[in-house]
C-alpha cells in the first residue's frame, strides 16, 4: 500500500543540526566550506555524493549558501533530520517506522524537492582537500552532462574519506 | 513638561538595545526589566551564580539614566546596609530615624542578589517598598521612587512564607549558563562590555510617561484574551491566582504601549508567559497557548515577545532587526579579517531566516532583509541562485 506524504509548515521551527544542498547550491555550499578556516572544518562532519552534500554540526557552524536546506530532529521522530521549517502530514512516528523500514541506517536526512533520503550515520571529519575533488566532479559532471535520468543520491551516499591535508 | 510617547518609546527602545550590546541571550531579560519598569511591577530572576543577571540590570539602569542600587544579601545582612543606617541626630531627639541617601529607598532600579537570604525584618521592609513604594522603618515614613525591583537566587525557594515573598514579583525569568556553541560570542561580547560602556539614552521620566499611558490604555479588546488565557493556564493545572491574574494586565498594557499601541490586543498577549511562576510551567503555558500568542509581536522587546509566545511574527521581527544592525554595520575600513568577520554574521542571519521560515511564511520585512543580504555576500563572492 502506497500513502503520499505531504508537508506543512512547523509551528515553530526544529533547531538545525545540519544542512543539506543538491545541484547548484550543493556546489556552492562546497565553494562557501573552501573558504572556512581549518578549526572551523573540523567542528563539520559530512557526507557527499554526485549532487548532494550533507553537513552535520552545532547550529552556529553551519555554513550557509543560497538554496541550503536546514535540517532538524523531531523529538518524536530521533532517527530522521528533517527539514527545520516542515513537518510531514502523516503522524510522524508512523512515517519515521516506514523510513527506517526501508533505509534502517540511522540516522537518515530527507529532502522533499528534489525527494531524498540520505542514511548520514558514516558521515566524516570534512576535509578541503576532499571537498576540492568533490567539487571539480560536480563541475564536470555539470558540464558535459545534458541531462540524467538517475536520481542523485536517493538511497547510497558516499562519506567524506578523512584524507590527510598536504602541506 | 509634555513628553512624547513616541519619543519617549523610541528612547527608551534604544536603552535597551544598548544596554543589551554585549551580553548574550540576556537580551530578553533586558526587555523585561524595561517593561516591568513600565508597569510599575518588580521582576524575579532565577538562575545560578555568574550568568550575567547583575550585569544586565546595571545596564538597563544606566541606559534609562535611574538612581541605581545593588546588594548581595546574606544570611547576616543588616538592615541598615539595605536601607541606611540610623540617623544619629534624630536618635539623640529620641527619634528612630533612618538615614536613606544613596540607599535603596532612593534607588529607582534596584537590584537584590540572593534577595531570599534576607532576614525577616529586610524582607518585611522590602514587602512595604515593593508593594506600596513606602519605606516604613522606626519613625520614617517615605515615599519611594522605585520604578522596578530586580531579586535574584539560584532557585525558587521552598519555604511558604518566601514563597508569598516572591510573590510579590510578578515577572519571573529564567537563566542558564551560556551554552557551548555561544561560548565565542560571550568571549567577545564579555571583553567588550568595558570598551563600549552604557551612556544614558533615555529617561526615567520618560519611562514615568510611559506609564502613565500605560494605565490610560483601553483594555476592552484585550481583557477577555486575557481572561482565555488565564482559564487555559488553570485548566492545565497551572497556578495564575487571581492577583497575578489582575497585575498581569499592567505588563500587556505596558507592552502595548511600547509597541506604540493605545488599545492592546492580541500581539500584546505574550507578557502573560512571564507572569507564569515557574520554569516548566513557563514551558507548559507556551504549548497550550501557542495559537493565542502567534500574532505576538513588540518592536520595543523583540527578544521577550519572542521568548515568550514563540511566534513566527516576533522571531521574524527579531531577526530582521537584527539583519538590518548587521547590514549597516558594514566594516568601511580594516582589511579582509573584518570583512571576514562582517560576512559570517550576514551568514549567520541567513541561516536563521533560512531555517526557521519557508518562502511562504516569511513576512515581506523577513524576505526584504534576506534579499539584501543576498545581494551583500554576492558583491564578494560569485554569483549565487535565488531561493525562489
């Protein structure tokens, strides 16, 4: 049995534990970590895959860019990041079973556009040195591609491997 | 002499600011202060040592320009330290005379640390000054000029007779310690409170204006929200008694006042969660009156309105004032450290914006802000996509 799941704005917005950004603004997001100090980096945990970063941290280290989604916990739902400003129409404990149900590798982020859902429990220290190759990927990959029938990053993401900084 | 009400609330909005540039997450305990001054109502701070609470009165006092006293009672305080000692000539007359000047009977701000160590014959003098603004002690009899009353303690105390003592403050706030991810911002704000002293900028006799509107305002619209809400709050097993009940009108025509408001209403409602006793029951009333307090909003306290109601209104006023501060605070001089600095505090505004309204829900003045940040961070970096 399928059930659509609307959203609808929060009554009072979650606390962001993480951010996330797809496309443009995921590539954005990457530019915008480059230029952070290394201290700064190391508070960031993440995980990326071809059109998706994903950031976990304290809410005053969160970076931002334009298009970034915050990501929060409901308390009622531990296992799910959801998105700060919405919550879904279904009774939330039900829709986070059913997540879990598919995807039982907690804790998962969900987007709703495009519509995502990301285990990010292997999430990594970030590293510049890897956000760097991250980034030349997503720029190329934008550039030669016309278009792409794959759904970014529904199911698998890809952590941010702790590489050791040159120099 | 006639003092503008507008002037006057401009002035005394812009105490508060100042008085709250460089305390962190005081800035609501700042408001309320102010506001209770308005009200002629005393306010009860409950946090553990060090948190800020002396600090945040001593600016709110110098701003709004008022005699200031401050005290650290302790279980063998004298009342002649709190009040004055006795005058010696008038002993000699055979009079019990006290000698108040520069005590707190002359004070227009006060504030009590540790107020519930008091002895008995402390508190009982102070009972007569927070209620009737009376000093009554041996042969004197004086009217005093105390506009607000800040105690302080580590908790609320237990004992039933302080407990009708602190009754007696009808605005109580609640402090933590900073938390972890703030500690930069306290280091900063802490090492700067010194460079940046408080100057006055306003009065207390234009805060005795606005006081005096206050007790002209019509309650008519606003009573009966008042009277919902005080049912609400009992039927979920919270005690509002009937003098709280009535007092807390005061603090929401105060409110409403500073918001520039003649009638109270609806955004004027959230001064109510305040006047709830204790901590989690502060936390209770906030659920159960959400919907009533969501049009909440005050210009004047966006901090306190904000606290209190959690409302969408008051937290996108809150952040699109605090925008514009960041936004004209553009660093002209200095080099890309400042610039560096400025832009991560433009950042940190977007991210609140971001996180905390949907395109839809953000008010025009919200949406405004956040373009205009935009439009700052894109003159230094590459080009970036709209939200929409």
């Amino acid at each position: 049995m399928k059930i659509d799941v609307g959203w609808r704005p929060r009554p009072a917005p979650l606390s962001p534990v993480g951010v996330a950004a797809t496309g443009v603004a995921a590539i954005e997001l990457g530019l915008r970590l480059c230029d952070l100090d290394p201290e700064s980096l190391t508070r960031l945990k993440g995980a990326a895959t071809h059109g998706l970063l994903i950031l976990l941290g304290e809410e005053e280290r969160l970076p931002w860019a334009d298009g970034v989604v915050y990501l929060g916990r409901d308390r009622n739902a531990p296992s799910l990041l959801l998105p700060t400003t919405l919550v879904p129409d279904v009774p939330i404990e039900l829709f986070e079973r059913a997540l879990m149900a598919r995807v039982d590798r907690p804790p998962l982020a969900v987007l709703i556009s495009p519509p995502i859902i990301a285990p990010v429990g292997m999430a990594r220290r970030v590293t510049r040195d890897y956000l760097m190759r991250w980034i030349e990927t997503e720029v190329g990959a934008r550039v030669t591609a016309t278009s792409t029938s794959e759904d970014p990053a529904s199911e698998a993401t890809e952590s941010l491997r702790n590489q050791p900084r040159e120099g | 002499m006639q003092i503008d009400l507008g002037a006057a609330s401009s002035s005394l909005s812009e105490a508060i600011s100042v008085a709250g540039r460089g305390l962190v997450e005081r800035e609501s305990l700042v408001e309320m202060i102010a506001l209770a001054a308005v009200a002629r109502e005393h306010v009860l701070v409950i946090g553990p040592p060090g948190t800020g609470k002396s600090e945040a009165v001593r600016r709110i006092a110098v701003a709004t320009g008022a005699l200031y006293f401050e005290y650290l009672l302790g279980r063998f305080t004298e009342p002649s330290e709190i009040f004055g000692p006795v005058d010696i000539r008038k002993l000699k007359e055979g009079l019990v005379e006290t000698e108040t000047s520069g005590m707190l009977p002359e004070a227009e701000v006060a504030f009590l640390d540790e107020v519930f160590l008091g002895s008995t014959a402390i508190l009982n003098t102070l009972l007569s000054i927070l209620n009737e603004r009376m000093f009554r002690r041996g042969h004197t009899r004086m009217k005093c000029g105390l506009r607000v009353c800040v105690g302080a303690s580590n908790t609320l105390p237990e004992d039933d007779s302080l407990a009708a003592f602190a009754d007696r403050f009808l605005v109580r706030v609640f402090v933590d310690p900073i938390a972890d991810p703030m500690l930069e911002r306290l280091l900063d704000g802490g090492w700067t409170l010194d460079l940046n002293p408080v100057t006055a900028r306003s009065s207390i006799e234009q805060i005795d204006a606005l006081a005096a509107a206050a007790v002209e305002a019509d309650m008519s619209e606003v009573r009966p929200l008042i009277a919902q809400a005080v049912r609400t709050l009992r039927s979920i097993g919270i005690v509002f008694s009937d003098r709280r009940a009535v007092k807390v009108q005061r603090l929401v025509a105060a409110a409403a006042v500073l918001a520039g408001r003649t009638r109270p209403g609806e955004p004027d409602l959230w001064p109510l969660i305040f006047a709830v006793p204790t901590r989690d029951q502060q936390s209770s009333a906030r659920d159960a009156l959400r919907d009533l307090l969501d049009r909440s909003n005050n210009a004047s306290l966006p901090a306190a309105a904000e606290e209190a109601s959690l409302g969408r209104i008051a937290r996108a006023n809150r952040i699109a004032a605090a925008g514009r501060v960041v936004l004209a605070d553009r660093p002209l001089e200095g080099g890309p450290e400042q610039l560096r600095a400025w832009r991560l505090k433009l950042e940190g505004v977007a991210r609140e914006i971001d996180a905390g309204f949907t395109v839809e829900q953000s008010p025009a003045d919200l949406t405004e802000v956040r373009a205009r940040i935009v439009e700052a961070l894109r003159e230094q970096t590459a080009p970036v996509q709209s939200r929409d």
